[in-house]
C-alpha cells in the first residue's frame, strides 16, 4: 500500500527531522493496545511503546476516563508554595512508597528533560547550601541520553546530540560507560572535593540499549557514596516497572539519592515527569528552617496529568503488567537473538528489561549512510513501527502489555523488514 502524500510538506517541524525533509509524515489516527492505524488505513504493531513511554498499552479508558473527570473537574492549579491538587498530594504519596530507599519528596515536572535539568541543578545548589560552593561538577556516561534541555545536551554521551552548541554548562565531564575505573579515576582526576553528582541511566536506553556490565551499578553507588557524591539515577525509560520492578534501581539492587521519572509514569495519557529527592540528599532543604529549593514549572504536579498518571499505576498494577515486562524480557533474545550475525544486522542486546537494541552491521553503515532509514522503513513495510538510534540499532521496546503472539508478530516483521534489504 502506498505512504501517505500531502501536496507540499507539513508545516510540523519534526524533532530530530530536517526542517524541509522532502516525505511525507506518516500519520496515525488510532490505536489500541500495541496496534497502531495510520490514515491511509494502514495497521501496524507498535514496537517501540511510542518513544519507550505507552506501558499500559493504547486505549486504555480507565486512564483516559481518569484524566477527564480531573480535567472537568479542576484541570490545573499551581502547586508553587502551599498550593496543591488532591491527584498531585496522591501521586506524590505513592511513587514515595514505590522506589527504593525512600521516603522520598516528589518534585513534580513535565517530562524527563526537565527531571534532568532539575536534578542537575539540585545537586549544585544542594553543595552551595552546604557551603562547599566549589562542589559544582557533574560526571555523566557515554553513550547516555539525558534529554534535550540545556543540562541534559551537556551531559548527553551520544556525541552528535552534544555537538556544535559550544559549553552549555560549566563543570562537566564523561566517563566510559561501563568501566568503574574510569569513574574513579575522573572523581580523582577532578578532585573528589570538587564532584557534585554522577548521573546515569541503569540501562543506557536512546543510546542504544545497553545494560550495565555485571556489579557496575552497585560499585557506581558505593564509588559515589565514599566521596560523597550525589548518586543522580536517570530512570525516565526504565522506571515505571519496564524492568520488571517499579524502578530498575530495584531490581539492580542500587538506592539512588535523586531519581528521575516521567514517560511510562502516565503511559503517555499526559505529560508528566517526577524528581524524588530521598532524606539523605534532602540536606539543608529538608531541615526544618532551611534553605528553599527555588525551583518548579507551571505545570508541576499538573492535576489532570497525575490523576492519569494514578489510573495507569492502578492499570499496571492490575494487569500484572510487571510481571509483562518480565515475561517480555525473557522472549526478547529467543524472538530476536537468531537475527545476529545475519543479513544487515550484527548483533541483538537483549537483558532483563523488556527492551532491546538490533544493531546494524557497522561496515554496512559506514558505507551507507542511508542503511538506518532504509531498515526502519523495511520494517515499516512489514507492519512494525520501530526507529533507529544514532548507533545504528533498532529500538525494540514493546508495551508491557504486549502478548506473546504480538512479540512474535514484531519480531517477524523485524526479520522480514530487514531481509528486504539484502
Ligand atoms: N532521560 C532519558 C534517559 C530519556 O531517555 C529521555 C527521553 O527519551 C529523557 C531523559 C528526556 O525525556 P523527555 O523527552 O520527556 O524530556
């Protein structure tokens, strides 16, 4: 069937996209479940939960039905100062009791750039309240994506999302991704003293998937906790139980000081993101008397977003939808594993997260630069929306709700897409 066709280009100026890039959009109307219908009445599986944030699968009533009794109701106030909303002092209560090593406070945001910029600018001005204002350096992974917000861009590891914007932050510096030397020699090199906070994703998501070497994690924590160092954990696609927990700081066995959330938190019904700050790097802000945190946007704790964001928790909850992406995680590598070292692509990183990267074959991309945009409309043809990372691999990672049957069906639209292009 053919793409859909406007008569000039769309005036949408596509993230990521050239602003005069010559095709068409593809445009989608509907969906339901993991299935999503485009207007020139195509139907597709939805490999990716959108941009990794739809858990709870599309369509969902419950949450949506949510979302507008609060939107009728009262669909915003301000929550700076002693402002508040019922669905935001609800929510906040729940995620404190849901991550690990809390009680936490919940600094709400509207998505995960600006839980990055949040958390980035808590730990300077945590170690300015402290009165060690030279403790102002924030240490980040390669091949880590942190938003797109100023602090976010700065700390990136995907080197094209970083380049040609000149410093946009003071006092930064990348580390390997999984090598813990590296991250003590960078603390030793910089001076301890001098570290603010290590930020990083437990699994390195639009970086191109990839999970933490064996222990990584927990000598990151240990690393930081000696000097001690914030140990900022970057969760906005892992958390909300796409690894099997509510947070993958759980299932990795780590306690993060800050962590950050939004995406699977209200499945993307609305925007909304989360910073939760536990006791121990409360400090000074959290001293009865102390110093304030001069920090929030219009929309935290928006009230409609977090009345959808308690409905879709309710929604996971009650369809087992953890356990989902457990099971989710455990067919990835037999679904997708037989296409490693086949055709055009190299290799499959699976793990225990139900999410997985299908990299391409690097001499292959190397000699065409095309190969990427090639591979995820192949698979597009197929029936499988998916997108590729700047590294060359295809993003896999379903909604939790996704039935063994639909894994298939993804997985043999992948393997079909990809043997087009041989
Ligand atoms: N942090 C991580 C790990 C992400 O993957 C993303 C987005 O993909 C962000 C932060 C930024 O989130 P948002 O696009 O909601 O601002």
């Amino acid at each position: 069937m053919s793409t859909a066709t406007t008569a000039r280009p769309s005036a949408h100026w596509h993230p990521f996209q050239h602003m005069s890039a010559p095709q068409a959009p593809l445009v989608l109307t509907d969906a339901e479940g993991v299935r999503v219908s485009s207007a020139d009445g195509r139907s597709f599986l939805d490999a990716t939960a959108g941009l990794w944030f739809c858990h709870a699968g599309y369509g969902r009533r419950e949450i949506a039905d949510a979302a507008h009794t609060q939107l009728v109701r009262m669909h915003a106030y301000s929550t700076f100062g002693d402002y508040s909303n019922e669905s935001a002092e609800r929510l906040a209560e729940r995620l404190s009791g849901m991550a690990p090593g809390g009680p936490w406070k919940v600094l709400f945001t509207s998505g995960g750039s600006d839980g990055v910029e949040t958390a980035v600018k808590y730990a300077r001005r945590y170690w300015q309240a402290l009165g060690w204002p030279e403790r102002t350096v924030v240490l980040s992974r390669r091949d880590s994506y942190h938003g797109m917000h100023t602090a976010g861009t700065q700390l990136a590891g995907i080197p094209g999302n970083r380049a040609g914007y000149g410093p946009l932050l003071t006092d930064t510096a990348l580390v390997s991704r999984d090598d813990i030397d590296d991250l003590r020699a960078a603390i030793e090199r910089t001076g301890p003293e001098r570290v603010a906070a290590f930020v990083c994703e437990p699994v390195v998501g639009a970086g191109g998937v990839h999970f933490p070497a064996p222990g990584y994690l927990k000598a990151a924590e240990a690393v930081c906790r000696s000097h001690g160092i914030l140990f900022v954990v970057d969760e906005v696609v892992t958390g909300m139980g796409r690894a099997g927990t509510w947070f993958a700081s759980e299932k990795y066995g780590i306690e993060p000081d800050l962590l950050i959330g939004a995406k699977g938190l209200t499945s993307g019904y609305l925007p909304l993101g989360a910073v939760l700050v536990n006791e121990r790097a409360a400090g000074p802000f959290g001293e009865a008397g102390g110093e304030v945190f001069r920090h929030g946007y219009t929309y935290s704790g928006h009230a409609a977003a977090a009345a959808a964001a308690l409905a879709n928790l309710d929604y996971l909850s009650d369809h087992a939808l953890l356990a989902g992406a457990d099971r989710i995680a455990a067919r990835l590598p037999e679904l997708l594993g037989g296409l490693a070292g086949s055709g055009v692509v190299q290799s499959v990183r699976t793990g225990p997260a139900a999410m997985a990267a299908v990299q391409l074959n690097a001499w292959l991309l190397r000699k065409d630069a095309s190969l990427t945009t090639r591979a995820v409309h192949a698979v597009r043809a197929a029936g499988v929306l998916t997108r590729a990372f700047a590294s060359g691999g295809l993003q896999i990672s379903p909604a939790l709700c996704a039935t063994d049957s639909e894994l298939e069906e993804i997985a043999a639209g992948v393997r079909k897409g990809l043997s087009s292009l041989l």
